[in-house]
C-alpha cells in the first residue's frame, strides 16, 4: 500500500465506506516505505513544530498575565485560558470526521491558516472580555490540527503507536519548551516588573509572525501530506451518517470512553497550572515571570525526552499499567505545589509531574485506537481530543472558581481528589491491554 491510500475512502465508493482499519499500513508496510512514511512524519513534526510555537507563546505564561493587566479576575483568567479548549470541545470530533472524507491534508491546511492569522487579532484587545472571544476563535488551530495530525500518525503507525505518537508529541513540545521562557522572557525584556498592553500586543505580533511560518511550511512540503478525498463527491447527509455512526461507535464503548477521560483527567491539572502556576509563582512566590516561563520549560524537557521512551514501553508492556502508574504520580505532586516557593523546589516537583504526564499522555490515544470500532481513526482521535479538551479547559475554570473561594492549598487538594476517583474507576473496569495487539 502506498502512502496515498493512507487518506480517506481508501476502499469505499461513497462516504459510507470512507476509511476502515484494516487500510492502516502494518508494520511490514512501515518498514517496505521508508522514505514515503518518513517524510509524511517529518513534514508533521516540522509544522507542528512551529504550530505549537506560536500557540504556547500565545498561551503560557503571556495569556494569563495579559488578562490579569486587564483587570480580569481570577476566574476571568481561567475562562480566558479555557476558552480554546472549549472550541476543541465542540469541533474536534466533526474536524477529524471531515479529514477522514476530504483528506487530511486539507483540513491541516486549515488548522495552519488559523494559526498564522489568528495571533494579529490580539492587537485589538482593551477589554478581557474581547480577550475571551479572541481565544474561542484560536482554538479552531488545535481543534482542526491535533486529531487530523494523530489520525494521520494511526494510519502509519501499525504496532508501533505508542512509540510514533510519543516521538510526535515530543518534537511539538520542542515548540512549547521554547514558547514559555521566551515569551516570559521577551515580557520581562520589553515590559520589565510592569508590563504595559502595549508591550503585550507587540508580543503577540512576534507570536503571528511564527505562527505564519507554519502556514508556509503546509505550501512547501505540500506533496508529502496525505489527502486522497472519495472518488465521488460525498453528499451532506452522507457525512451526518458517517459522523453519527463513527460518534456512536465510539461513545457507547464504555471502553474507549473510560480510556480517554484519563487523558482529560490528567490534563485537569495541566490546564489548572497553565492558567494558575504564573500567577502563583510570580505573586505568591515573589518571582519573575521569566521565572515562571522556565519553569513550564523544565515541564516541556521532560515530556520531550520522556514520551518516545513511555510509548515504546507502553507498546511493549501495555497500556494500562502505564496509564494507572502516570496519574498517580501527577496527582501527588500537583498537590504537592501550593506548599512549595523555592524556584529549584518547583523545578524538581515540575520533572517528577512531567514524568507522570508522559507516561499517561504516551499510551491514552495508543490505547483509543486500539480499542475503537469506528471506522476511521479520524473519528475516534476527534472524540477522544474532545475529551482531552474537556479536562484542559475545565482545569481553568475550576482552578479559578476554587481561588474564589479558597487558599491555594483546599483548592489543589479537590482537583488531586478528582484524579484519585478517575484513576480507581479505570483500574476497576479498563480492561489491560497488551500494547499494540
């Protein structure tokens, strides 16, 4: 099979038949094609290498400082933080459903579009609530782009989806290790303790110019993105009954459905110290907003350098034991932060947080695609990254609304909790998996 029929219809004559499992490269088929598999995952690493860049720079730790020079309160910042997660909620399953009918390769090029463009709108905020909108609309880049790209890594992956989607995520996270300390640090730069807006939307002008070079990137390795559409054009209410099919296949799998809320779970808390570790660490701490970049950065090291190592054992050993092993450690130590000021304690804690995070995020979606009977890996990638986002952009909300009424402590300790009753529910009723069986 070659790389072309990876895309959608691979058997099909109509939508119906868009894209079934059995047209998934296997592992002989990886190896035979080297160069054509190869450079559809370097052209991904590469975009979503930029991707990531521009949307961490946008997101962590400027968002959050950004809405508190607003005037926005602390569960002003949390909506504000949330609300891209929230369009993924709504958009990523329908996203994934399209790129398994028209190809992924358009539906990437979208994603990119909105990532170039959208960071320029953030010159026009005064307002926090403008801010909210702002953050709706970019979140279409990641609810676009994270299930049609991990549909893509399925589709070629065959017995070695854990390994592939760790090495992935860890080349977009090098993005991410270089958002946090530079875009704290171009702040501390260019606005010193006391940032103006002013300086925030200069900020966000540097951010749209590397967002656009992953746009540009999309054009230049063009050919080696996958996208083969249906041989003859779908109608409307044959993509309704794809997705309807493809949604309820993978919603009424107890399953699947228990399996991709630990991902959610787990990013609870990640969400929550996106939105709430820089204001902890600059205002409660008494540190620099540089201080709070680097200490995302050290997060970032250690999914990079963690989550290849995590999805090949989790390939090997399973899936479950990595999972259950993950979330315990993530909640131990996120509990663990409101306790601790001193900037090399934080550090220590954020690696051993980061440890927990890449073995859980390594072997979640490995496991979802394993288990899934929808027929398209689009589908079921859209579903579970709408779970995912559930977790992320409650962990602001919820963050906020707790500091409303709590310490930092109380508030810690109910989202710690919250783990503990998801990780006893899916060690009772997740059945083990072998890996990649």
């Amino acid at each position: 099979m070659r790389l072309r029929d990876l895309g959608v219809s691979a058997r099909g004559l109509s939508c119906r038949q868009s894209f079934i499992h059995d047209s998934t490269i296997s592992t002989g088929d990886f190896l035979s094609e080297p160069r054509t598999v190869r450079g559809t995952f370097t052209a991904l690493v590469l975009i979503g290498f930029f991707a990531r860049l521009s949307y961490g720079m946008a997101r962590t730790p400027l968002l959050a400082l950004f809405a508190k020079s607003l005037g926005a309160s602390s569960a002003a910042i949390g909506l504000a933080v949330g609300m891209s997660t929230v369009t993924g909620i709504f958009f990523k399953a329908p996203a994934g459903t399209l790129s398994d009918i028209y190809g992924r390769r358009a539906a990437l090029l979208a994603a990119t579009i909105i990532f170039g463009l959208m960071p320029f709108t953030y010159v026009l905020v005064n307002d926090y609530r403008l801010l909210v909108v702002i953050r709706f609309f970019h979140g279409f880049a990641t609810a676009i782009y994270g299930p049609v790209a991990m549909a893509v890594i399925m589709d070629i992956a065959g017995e070695r989806k854990g390994e592939l989607v760790g090495t992935y995520s860890s080349a977009g996270m090098l993005g991410g290790l270089l958002a946090a300390p530079l875009g704290g640090g171009l702040l501390s730069l260019l606005g010193g303790d006391a940032p103006s807006l002013a300086v925030f939307k200069q900020i966000y002008l540097i951010i749209g110019v590397l967002g656009s070079v992953s746009l540009g990137l999309v054009f230049l390795l063009w050919g080696r993105l996958p996208s083969r559409a249906s041989p003859e054009p779908p109608t409307m209410m044959g993509i309704m009954r794809k997705f309807r099919e493809d949604v309820w296949a993978v919603v009424t799998d107890t399953q699947v459905l228990l399996t991709s809320s630990m991902e959610g779970v787990q990013n609870l808390t990640v969400g929550a110290l996106e939105a709430f570790l820089p204001v902890y660490v600059t205002v409660t701490a008494g540190l620099t907003s540089f201080h709070a970049g680097v200490l995302w950065g050290v997060q970032l090291v250690v999914l990079i350098f963690l989550k290849p190592i995590m999805g090949s054992v989790s390939d090997r050993r399973g899936r479950k034991p990595m999972i259950t092993a993950g979330m315990i450690i993530c909640l131990v130590t996120f509990i663990l932060y409101p306790l601790t000021r001193d900037f090399v304690l934080l550090c220590g804690l954020t690696m051993v947080f980061g440890l927990g995070e890449s073995m859980v995020t390594s072997s979640t979606a490995a496991m979802v695609a394993e288990q899934t009977k929808a027929r398209g890996f689009g589908t079921s990638m859209g579903v579970f990254g709408s779970l995912w986002d559930i977790g992320h952009a409650s962990g602001p909300i919820l963050m906020g609304l707790l500091l409303s009424r709590l310490d930092y402590v109380p508030a810690f300790g109910v989202i710690s909790l919250i783990l503990l009753a998801a990780t006893a529910l899916f060690q009772l009723f997740v059945k083990t998996s072998p890996g990649a069986a």
